[in-house]
C-alpha cells in the first residue's frame, strides 16, 4: 500500500490524474464524478457531485435563511460570544476529543500544493535559495484571476510591531541563524490555521515525515486542541510544531519570520471568525508567505444545509450564526472571498462552489451540501495593506 500511495502522490505531482481523483484504491466512482442522472436512484449513494439546484431549491433555501435571521441574538450576548470564542471552542474540545471530526484524508487530492515538487518532476525541494517560479503555481488548476487593485500601503503601524516583538525585529535583522526558529532548517513550510485535534495535521504529516526538507506548523486558540495535537502518537517535533495561536491578534508575534511560508491552509476555520474580523486576519496571513506562496481556503458556502438547519434566535448578523455550544459559522459567497484575498493583494488561482447532494439512506433524507473552495497566491512583487482599516480590538 505504500508504494501505491507513493506511486499516486508522484503521479498528482506531475498532475497525470485528475485533480480531484481519490489517491490509492480508487473508488467505483472517483471523488468528484458522482453525478445524477436519473432521479430515481438518488438513495443508491450517500453523496452525489456538482450538483444543480433548481430555481424553486433555490428559493426555499433563500426562503429559510430569511427566516431564521429574522430574529438576532442581542448585542450583549454578542459580545459574550466574541470574547469568550476561545473558551467556547477548549470546551468543545474537552467534551469531544478528537472524536467529532473525521480525518481529513481529502486534502491531497484537493490541494495537492500541499507537497513540496521533488526532483522526480525536474523542480527542485530542498534548495537554500528558494525560487518562486518553481512553486505551487506549477501545480494550481484553474483560471487564474487579477485583481483589479493597487496596493500602494506601506503598513502603518509595522515600527511599532517591531519593536513590541524583538524576536520578529531580530527576524528582519540580515541572515537569520537557523537556531532561531523551530522549523528553519526546513526547505518547505506549511502552516494550519486553527488545526482543532489535527484532523489536517497527522495525514499531513504521514506523507511530510518521509519528504526530506519539510515542515509543518500548526497552531489554534483552544489550548485543548494544541494539547490533543501534541499528546497524540503520531506527532514529532522534528517534522510539526504546534503552538497556541489568535489569529484575530495583529500583536501576537508567530514563531517563525514573515515570509517563510510556502504554504497556508485554511480549511473550515475563517468562517468561525467575527465578518468584521476577517480581512484583517487574511491580509496578516498573507505577509506570513513567501513570493509565489499559496493559502489553500475551503469553507462553508451560502446556503449550505447546516446555515439552512439554525433555528430563530441564532443569527448574530447577516449570514453568521451561533450554535448551541457558542461557537459560531459564517456562510459564505464566491464573490466574497474573491474581494477579500484579492484586497490582501493575493491572486486568484481558483475560486469555486462545490454543491453535492448528500443522502441518508436510512431516513430517506436529502441535504444540499455547499463549500466554498479558493487557492490564491502571493505575487512575486509584493505590496501589503495593513488590513487594520476596520477590524475590532483583539480579543482578551
């Protein structure tokens, strides 16, 4: 089996399978090709692709949402949620383990920039001079999207950063030594943004450990997440460094330089943050990369069945729900996205919705499944904005 999945990851370096055909024993039907065409076999399967919605779906949905907005939560419970997000999510945490969420093993075959190109595709892993043009550019499907922006900041506020975080004000200073940061010996460095139990981290890190020259970072504001992550059998501080992070917290130094990553995956993570929040947390991620780094994003997309599911009296704002535990989802359009990674001055690789139909056999159910999934790059010639322009204060 595992030089059959050594075999597949080659293959998906030299993208000689399709992207989103599923690695190692292929399925009757690959990941992504499930398509209905006769209605009456609709429960044969659990989950069915690309789905389209008809105008009639498409009002009911739009219909509900209407609905269950109608009465918001009251901003003093509002501001409860906000401060109290990261103790929301440790308690989620505590109760569940890392029991809730399944392994992420759909991660290669959607991004398969996560895999640093080797030499068996005459691009070189593990150079100490790194070149952009041989990054996961390469390797991104879709149409590639411009955004019609300049960026012309010059980051107000950096000095003062500087010199409220000496370790990244030595960062800046000439060479930086290599004992200076966990992972700065490595070639290829990735980053999860709020890993949770490490659904993302451990099938990350089984194929990483035997890719010389990589690294991975994970981080997330629950410390009972971190401590699942650090306390499980398969992870190694040779290959992974997990570390208590806010992402919402301009201040809060990461540790390692700006500019070291290759990779950035947010998966299932920005829509739990505050709409008001959000740019400024995407504009920092992004001067975390390098030139010609990407940030993979996949997320819950408008009118998915879990946005249709809230009842009355769970909507904060437009969009933006609290569950029953206090932790929050928002829903998201492809056009949103595409304006808020393009004003962080990353360009758009791809941007799609993924509609499925999934099914529950045993109860004769049919749930419309939306997510939004995007990979943008940093360009070579780089210019940030601060992102700060309407962000909230940080989190206590």
């Amino acid at each position: 089996m595992n030089v059959i999945w050594r075999n597949c990851i080659c293959r998906l370096r030299q993208g000689k399978v399709p992207h989103r055909c599923q690695s190692g024993v292929h399925p009757v039907a690959p990941l992504g090709s499930r398509i209905l065409t006769d209605p009456a076999k609709v429960f044969e399967h659990n989950m069915w692709d690309h789905m389209q919605w008809s105008k009639e779906e498409e009002d009911e949905a739009r219909k509900k949402v209407e609905e269950n907005s109608a009465t918001r939560v009251a901003p003093e419970e509002q501001v409860k949620f906000e401060n109290a997000a990261n103790k929301y999510w440790d308690t989620f945490y505590q109760t569940h383990k890392n029991k809730f969420f399944k392994n992420r093993n759909w991660l290669l075959r959607e991004f398969p920039e996560i895999l640093p190109v080797d030499q068996n595709t005459k691009e070189i892993v593990g150079e100490s001079s790194w070149d952009p043009a041989r990054s996961s550019i390469s390797r991104t499907q879709g149409t590639e999207t411009h955004c019609q922006e300049t960026f012309v900041s010059s980051e107000p506020g950096s000095r003062e950063r500087s010199a409220s975080n000496p370790d990244l004000e030595e960062y800046s200073r000439g060479p930086r030594k290599a004992e200076q940061f966990p992972g700065s010996k490595a070639t290829f460095r990735i980053l999860e943004v709020g890993c949770g139990a490490g659904n993302s981290v451990f099938p990350i890190l089984n194929t990483l450990q035997n890719i010389p020259g990589s690294f991975l970072y994970c981080c997330d504001f629950a410390p009972e997440a971190v401590e699942l992550v650090k306390s499980h059998e398969s992870y190694s501080e040779a290959h992974c460094s997990a570390f208590i992070h806010d992402v919402c917290d301009d201040g809060l130094a990461y540790p390692f330089p700006d500019g070291t990553l290759d990779v950035i995956l947010l998966v299932f993570v920005l829509s739990s943050i505050h709409p008001d929040r959000m740019q400024a947390v995407i504009h920092r991620l992004s001067r975390l990369l390098k030139p010609g780094g990407m940030l993979l994003f996949r997320d819950h997309g408008r009118y998915d069945n879990a946005q249709l599911r809230f009842k009355k009296g769970r909507c904060l704002s437009e969009n933006f729900y609290v569950r029953g535990d206090g932790t929050r989802a928002y829903f998201f359009t492809k056009g949103e996205i595409h304006r808020m990674f393009c004003k962080a001055g990353l360009h758009e690789k791809q941007n799609l919705v993924d509609h499925r139909l999934q099914v529950n056999r045993k109860k004769q159910i049919q749930m419309h499944r939306v997510w939004v999934q995007g990979k943008f790059q940093k360009p070579l010639s780089w210019t940030p904005r601060s992102g700060n322009e309407h962000s909230l204060p940080s989190r206590d």
